[in-house]
C-alpha cells in the first residue's frame, strides 16, 4: 500500500465517512474508494455489496482474488436533552460501544455535575449540528419534550438519514409533532422513521428503563439496518 | 495523536511513515472455524519489530512480525496462514481450533 493510499483512508475515517480498501491480491495493488464515489462494473457492484455489509471479505472478480475490507464509521448516539433518562444512557451506552454526546442548551439541565465524564454540549442544536453534522452513523434520540429544541435536530436526522431516529413523548405528543415535521417539508417515509413512544416495548418505567429500551432500540436498528447510502 | 488514535493501527502506520520509519501491514483476511479476530484486522509492524494491533489474540503475533521484517526488507507482499491443522501449528498455532490469513504488505 503507498502511504497516499492510506493517507486518504485515514483521513475518510477520520471525517465519518465510509470507505473501502480494494487489494488485488494477484498484483498487490491497493486502492480506497470512498462511499459514493462510482465504481464500474463488477468490481462496483462488490463494493457496493460490502459496504452494505460492513464485512470484510475475498471476491473472485474476472479471475481475479480481491480482498474488500470495509471501514465503517463507528456508531454513536446524539441524545437532545440533558434529562434524567440521558444520565442513564450516557452510563449504559458506551457499555455497548457506542460514543455519547448529549446537547441541550438549558443550563440548569446540561451541568457537569450530573454528567461527569459525558461529552456535553450546553447548545442550541442548530449550532451544534453546523459543526457537527449528524449521518448516516448516527442514532439520535430526542428526549426534551420541547419542540424549540427537539424538532430541529429530528428533522436533521431525518434528512441526512440517521440509522435511528427515536423521540420520548406520548402518541398525542407525537400526533402534533408529525404535523410540525410536515411543515418543516419532512415527508411521510421519513417521519414514518421515527421511534415514537421511544425505545422497544420492555414495559419500561423508569428513567433508567426507558434508557435501556432506548438503547436496545438503536442496537437492533444499527445491526438491522438497511443504511441510506449516502449521496 | 489521542489516547485513542495511538491504539488505532492504521492511524499508527500513518504517523509511522510520516516520521521516517519502515512500516508493514498485516491483515487477517479469511477465517475459519472460530477465529479470535475477524477478516479486516490489522498489526502494523516498523522495521524494529515495533507493533500495534492484532491479527490474532496473541497467538500468531510472534511469527506475523517475523515475517513482516522480511516484507519490509524485499518490499514483496506475502500471504500467511496459520491454524491447527497446519504442520506449524505446534511452533504458531490457534488455540482455539480455527484457521486465519494474513496478508503482509509493506507500506511505500
């Protein structure tokens, strides 16, 4: 491999983006393609095939060895609302292997005191977001039953085709937020994404329950998923 | 580099050769049977015998590196196998039954 080669994988995973190292086992050639960028033929289909899969493995292509090895973004989680159910997610999640950060631009909630060693971001999520853009990678989780603060990131995460999309709230709270989405120019499909009431049906009560229901949620969309190929 | 980052073999490799130092590749990429690490792995390996990652849980390390300064030193890539049905497997061999292998390149 030359070290240009690597330099853009590097930078790839760096920047979340998904990319795949092409190595042509018989001549030892190397490339990386990165997600979108078009491959013809055979080969394109492939790398298409692989990084659906996430899965590292040899094809025969023309009566040739070649060894893909996908480099996928790993998952993290974006919780909108520095609420009691986000301290119990912020314990549990990196647990399961997935990086934490929650937003919310209430002071008296998002405080250092009650998210120790949680990456915390006292915010708009519209600023937020400008710098830090939700994908394909990301699980977002609205849980501040406030629609100045939820409803923007939702219809982000929408858009840009989050592996989850999951919001607390009753299914009345729900019924008006679609209404909102709708006028934000969501269609139906997308807002038909949305996890509302949060979390896998668990009976789930407390806050640290419903934490875990939600949690179980984005595992089962992550290892489930259908990703949106990003464009 | 992050405390993470350094852990991260191919960001390792990188910051490596950036600073002058001879660099292999190794990369589990089949495996059968129940292998400790899945195809896509990576140990990169510097020309002092240096390392970062695994291709294995500690098993095939040893003879990964070995080789690997051979790859560094002819630039010629390899391709490696190890598992307990192979005639080696009493020197490096996978205790847990499988069978993996590992491609060797050098970073140019």
């Amino acid at each position: 491999m030359q070290l240009e080669t690597l330099t853009k994988l590097n930078a790839a995973r760096r920047d979340r983006r998904a990319a795949m190292v092409v190595t042509d086992l018989g001549s030892n050639e190397v490339r990386v393609i990165i997600e979108g960028e078009s491959v013809a033929g055979p080969l394109g289909e492939e790398v298409a095939k692989a990084f659906r899969s996430g899965k590292a493995g040899t094809v025969e292509i023309e009566g040739r060895s070649v060894f893909l090895n996908a480099h996928l973004p790993p998952p993290r989680i974006v919780v909108i609302g520095a609420v009691h159910i986000s301290q119990a997610l912020a314990r549990i999640a990196p647990v399961a292997g997935y990086d934490l950060t929650i937003i919310d631009p209430r002071t008296a909630f998002a405080t250092e005191e009650r998210f120790e060693g949680v990456e915390l971001i006292a915010d708009w999520p519209e600023d937020v977001l400008k710098d830090r853009p939700l994908d394909a990678y990301t699980a977002l989780a609205a849980v501040t039953h406030d629609p100045k603060i939820d409803d923007f990131p939702l219809s982000e995460a929408l858009r840009v085709g989050c592996f989850y999309v999951g919001a607390l709230g009753s299914r009345k709270t729900h019924a008006k937020r679609v209404e909102r989405l709708r006028e934000m120019g969501r269609t139906d499909n997308e807002i038909g994404r949305i996890a509302a009431p949060i979390g896998v049906d668990i009976g789930a009560a407390s806050p640290a329950e419903i934490a875990l229901a939600t949690l179980a949620q984005i595992v089962q969309a992550f290892r489930r998923r259908d990703l949106v190929t990003a464009g | 580099m992050t405390v993470i980052e350094t852990l991260d073999p191919l960001l390792t490799a990188e910051s490596w050769k950036r600073a002058g130092r001879d660099v292999a590749i190794a990369t589990v990429v089949e495996t059968w049977g129940s292998a400790p690490r899945p195809a896509g792995s990576h140990l990169v390996i510097d020309g002092e015998g240096n390392f970062e990652g695994s291709v294995s849980g500690g098993c095939v390390e040893g003879a990964v590196i070995t080789e690997a300064l051979d790859v560094i030193e002819s630039g010629e890539a390899k391709m490696l196998e190890f598992g307990v049905a192979d005639e080696t497997a009493w020197r490096v061999g996978l205790s847990c039954g499988g069978r993996i292998r590992v491609y060797v390149e050098r970073l140019s």
